[in-house]
C-alpha cells in the first residue's frame, strides 16, 4: 500500500526519448557526416518517425534532428522542427569513448543549458527534445515512494515512538512499516515443506 501520488510532474516514461548510446550502438556517430538514419520509437507511437544525421563544425561534431510535430495554430499542417544538438565524447575506464548530448534547453533568462546528459526527452505536445532537468520530469517509481516509511523502517526507535503517538496517521504509518519488516523477516527464513 502506498501513497497516493503527489507530485504531477510530467513523467520521464511518458515521453520519447532520444539516447547517445543507442544512437552510438547503431552506428550513427561512426558513419560519414551528412549520413542520414530514422529513429524509430518503441512501441509504435503515432509520432512520426524522426531522421537525424551528425554534422561536422568548428567544435566537433553535432547531431542535426528534422521531424515534425502537430502545430496547435494549425490542425492540419505540421511543423517542421529542424535543429542542432552538440556532442560531447569522455573516455572510458578500459577503452573506447562514451558520447554525451550537450542538452540544447533554453531557460527563461535566455541561457542554453548545454548540460551533459546521455538522453534527451521530448513530452507530449512539446516541440524540441531537452534533458530531464530542463522539462522538469520525474520517474513514476519515485511518486510512490514513502520517505517517511524509509525513516522508521531504518530507526526502530522512531517506529516504537510512531506506535505510541496519539495521531492515528502516525500509527498507520507504523503498522505499515511494520508489516514490511515482518515481509522482509519472512523472505530470509529458510522454507520447511
């Protein structure tokens, strides 16, 4: 039993998203510049399909992004959204290079984000593919998670404070945290058939 959800963030899982190390797997950075691939979203969306190909420029190489999107002025025409997003490349531990997107996000002020990140998410109805930070999104695992079941799962102390609290939420909480121990002691016990 959880809590019910708090926050309504948009979520990481509702939006597409574009990744460096799939894109590297598939041979995209590695091929000619002006190469041109189509990524494909998994399952099936009704966004249509987007082409991208790497570019060279004076500060390495960039990936340049062409597809379309709804345009809320106009129902029948699409846009056409058509933009550059640099890359970044580390080293590895034991060989090889790791490519990074340089996240293209503009904030209020007017400052480009260029935060290194491995994926890049577009929500539903947006226009450009940006970082997570820069959408402001979350996971669905973390709208369900109770700190204040964490606490007194850690401190048995504060359980046994919760059990003598008058407030009958505190209680609750307490009974909750318990019954998760006891879920916890059970798996650890050897089985008898």
């Amino acid at each position: 039993m959880s809590r019910r959800c708090w926050s309504q963030r948009p979520l990481v899982e509702s939006c597409q998203a574009l990744d460096a190390s799939d894109l590297h797997q598939a041979g995209v950075f590695r091929a000619q510049p002006g190469t041109s691939y189509t990524v494909t979203w998994k399952p099936a969306q009704t966004v249509p399909n987007l082409r991208c190909w790497v570019r060279r420029n004076d500060g390495g190489l960039s990936l340049h992004l062409h597809y379309t999107v709804d345009d809320p002025s106009s129902r029948s025409t699409p846009m056409l959204i058509e933009y550059n997003i640099g890359l970044q490349w580390t080293a590895c531990q034991f060989g090889g290079r790791r490519p990074w997107f340089l996240c293209p996000g503009v904030s209020p002020d007017g400052l480009v984000c260029s935060r290194r990140v491995r994926k890049l998410y577009r929500p539903p109805g947006a226009r450009w593919f940006c970082c997570r930070s820069c959408w402001n999104l979350s996971y669905a695992s973390t709208r369900h998670h109770d700190a204040r079941l964490s606490v007194l799962l850690k401190n048995p102390y504060l359980l046994r404070e919760a059990f003598e609290s008058p407030d009958l939420r505190k209680k609750l909480l307490a009974v909750q945290a318990t019954n998760q121990l006891l879920r916890r002691a059970r798996r650890r016990l050897p089985r008898i058939d």
